[in-house]
C-alpha cells in the first residue's frame, strides 16, 4: 500500500516536474525569437543627488514588449531563465546596447553612466572581464567609465574567491560594480569588504516603508554608516514620494533612485527628462542639516 502510494507520488512529482520543464523550455523558444525580432528593449531609469538635483547616472532595465501581451516586466519571464545561458546571451547584449547608448547620449551632450544588472551565472564565468572588455571594444567610442555593472549578493557566494578576481580585474579597466538589493541577501560585512564594489544599492523594501515600519529609518542609519566606513557610495532604491527623499538626505543618504525621481524610460524620452529636471526644494533645504 505504502508502496504504491510512494509510486503514485513521485508520477504525480515527475508530471510536475514535466510541466515546469516544458514551460521552462517554451519560454526560451520564445525568448530566443524576441530577441531576434527585437521585442526587448532596454528602459533608464535616473539616479540623482536628491539635495543638488544633479543627474549621475541611469539604469538599464530590460522590457518585453510582447506582440500579443504588451509590455512585460523582467519579474514575470527573468526568474524561469536565470539558470539558463539566455541569461548570458542577454547581459552581453545589454551591455553593448547599453555602452552604445552611452555613446550616443555623449555625442548629444550627456555625459553618463549606465547601470546594468548582470545575473549571478554570468558574473561567475571565468573569462568575464574578457567578455566585459570586448563589448568595450566591439562598441565604437564606449568608454570604461560610462558602464557600471550591478550584482547581487547572491551571485557572489558560492564563488567568492573568483568573483572578487573578476571585479578587480574588470575594475581595472574602469567598469564600476554596485551591490544591488543590498540588505536582503546574506550581506555580511566581511563580504563588503572584501569586494571591490564602488557602490552600495539599498534596497527598495527598506525605503518604501520608512514610514509604516518603525525600525526602517534604524536600518537605513546603519547602512549610511556602513556606507560611510567602507568608503562606498550609498544609493536608495525606491524612492516614490518627497517625503522618502526627505528622510534619506536627512540622514545622510543624498543618492537616489525611484517612482518619486524619475520612472524607467525609453531612450528617446531621457534627454529631454534631463533637461526638465529639478531638485525638490525640500529636498535642498535639508542638505548639511544633522539627522539625531
Ligand atoms: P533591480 O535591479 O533591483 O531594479 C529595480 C526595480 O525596481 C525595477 O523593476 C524598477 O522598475 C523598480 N523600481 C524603481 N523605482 C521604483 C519605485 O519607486 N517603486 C517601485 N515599486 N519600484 C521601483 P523592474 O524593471 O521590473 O526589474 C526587476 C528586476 O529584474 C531588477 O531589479 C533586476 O534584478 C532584474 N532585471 C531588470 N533588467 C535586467 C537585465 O537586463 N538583466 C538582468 N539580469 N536582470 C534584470
Ligand atoms: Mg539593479
Ligand atoms: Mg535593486
Ligand atoms: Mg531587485
């Protein structure tokens, strides 16, 4: 009886697994096609200096701009292939598009730098500062200091030794990195300090419920201090009212990114977004004011 049940339960979990493999395989079927017809797209968003207004980078964040379905966002397609090499295939076409972008924006007169989110399984080859260096090079005029590569600490653990080699080497060449979703995963200080990232990406969780949960604006102190200790710039994620902005310079955070700044845009709509832009007065005001 036991047996048979036993039998039973793993048709059930092989039936599962079936289905999910098939989804999993469909998807890249569908992915590979829109990549050649040019369904996906890469979207900026701003990073600024809340206190000045000063525009210091974007971030390139991929859409899908599916024939039938409209617009769909990484969430809903990225996680399905993240163990596969489209995931690959995709980061070295981001960074050339984004390098090219870069370029393109250079010549109309924005100097900037572009933030691409590379997945773990990409970081993690062993020739990835080759890889980075010739998408420098297969991209007339792209400059170095105008790509920032954007990790998480998942992508780092299971291979640190390596993975620091890589970042020093592609920092050797001028690529930045920035940890991203910093303060979800396993952040441990000894990790931050072992890797050469530049720049520090405090989570969205934490800056969005700066107002509903109490110990967020605790959280957020110690990680402008951390910040501070390990000399990396800080940048908070999910800035989506004044207030959010207002809280962060006040304590010392004046990088950021969110709703509230500036929404993910296509490329044509940057250069004209730049030039409308404006520090919040509020958020000036605050600059050099004390946080206790
Ligand atoms: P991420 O790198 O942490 O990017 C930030 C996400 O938060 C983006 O979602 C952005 O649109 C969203 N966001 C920005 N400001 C706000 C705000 O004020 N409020 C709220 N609620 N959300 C905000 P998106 O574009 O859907 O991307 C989700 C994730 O997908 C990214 O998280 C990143 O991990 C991944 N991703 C996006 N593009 C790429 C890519 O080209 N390659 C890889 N490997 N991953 C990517
Ligand atoms: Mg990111
Ligand atoms: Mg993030
Ligand atoms: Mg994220």
């Amino acid at each position: 009886q036991a047996k048979q049940e036993a039998r039973g339960y793993f048709r059930l979990f092989d039936g599962e697994q079936d289905k999910r493999t098939h989804a999993r395989r469909e998807m890249l079927r569908r992915l590979d096609l829109a990549m050649e017809n040019k369904e996906l797209r890469l979207y900026y968003q701003p990073k600024v200096d809340m206190p000045s207004g000063r525009v210091l980078g974007f971030e390139a964040l991929l859409r899908w701009f599916h024939p039938e379905r409209g617009m769909v966002p990484p969430g809903e397609f990225l996680p399905v292939v993240e163990s596969s090499d489209f995931i690959i295939r995709l980061g070295e076409w981001a960074m050339r598009e984004a390098l090219a972008q870069a370029v393109s924006w250079r010549r109309a007169g924005l100097e900037t730098c572009i933030s691409v989110n590379i997945a773990g399984r990409h970081l993690q080859l062993p020739d990835f500062p080759e890889r980075v260096r010739h998408a420098l090079a297969d991209v007339p005029g792209a400059r170095a200091d105008s790509l920032e590569i954007e990790i998480l600490e998942s992508s780092i653990l299971d291979d640190m030794a390596h993975v620091r080699e890589v970042m020093r080497a592609c920092a050797g060449m001028g690529v930045r990195f920035a940890l991203d979703d910093f303060g979800t995963g396993y952040s441990s200080l000894a990790y931050l300090h072992q890797l050469p990232a530049a720049t520090i990406k405090i989570d969205q969780f934490f800056v969005r419920n700066l107002f509903e949960q109490r110990e967020d604006p605790a959280i957020i102190q110690a990680v402008v201090q951390i910040a501070q200790v390990f000399g990396r710039e800080l940048v908070a994620e999910g800035v989506e009212d004044p207030e959010h902005g207002m809280l962060l310079v006040a304590m010392g955070c004046h990088i950021g990114q969110g709703f509230g700044i500036g929404r993910p845009m296509a490329a044509e709509a940057v250069l004209p977004w730049v030039a409308g832009y404006r520090a919040r007065r509020e958020w000036t005001a605050l600059q050099g004011l004390a946080w206790h």
